[in-house]
C-alpha cells in the first residue's frame, strides 16, 4: 500500500490503494483508520456518485451532521421573537 498524504500537501486528507477481494471486501489502511478514529464493528455508509466514485462515511459522523442541520432548521423555522422586542 502507498500512502498519498505525504504527496498531497494536505494534513487532514490521505489516499492508499486496496484490491477488492474475491466476497467484495476491502481492507481500510491502518493510517487512515487510525486518522479517521475507526474501530472493529464501526458503521460505515456507503454511496456512489454518478457510479464511478464510491464513498465510505461513518455513520457516526452522518448521524452528527443531520442533528446540526435538524438544529439549524428548526432555528428557521422557529418565529422570531427576538426582533419583536417583547
């Protein structure tokens, strides 16, 4: 395996190469489970875009980002009683 994050400049992104074994599984590299705080049994979500690139999210992190933007919607949402100066 080749890790890229010494080649991207970039302190917070990595990129290593894995092969596809023959059940379809793959292998995530020590550093980038190690960077990203991934364990044994973790929940990943996995999605495509436009059938070329597949993504892998931790659920734990998808699950963080909708409660700040359910937070932020309802914010929204929410009448303004701040402006009304009651």
């Amino acid at each position: 395996m080749i890790s890229m994050n010494k080649h991207t400049g970039e302190k917070n992104s990595s990129m290593d190469f894995v092969t596809i074994g023959e059940r379809g599984q793959v292998v995530i590299p020590q550093p980038i489970r190690e960077s990203t705080g991934l364990n044994a049994g973790d929940k990943l979500i996995v999605f495509t875009k436009h059938n070329e690139m597949i993504c892998l999210v931790p659920a734990s992190s998808m699950r963080r980002l909708v409660d700040v933007l359910t937070e932020q919607l309802s914010d929204l949402e929410a009448p303004e009683t701040k402006s009304e100066g009651k």
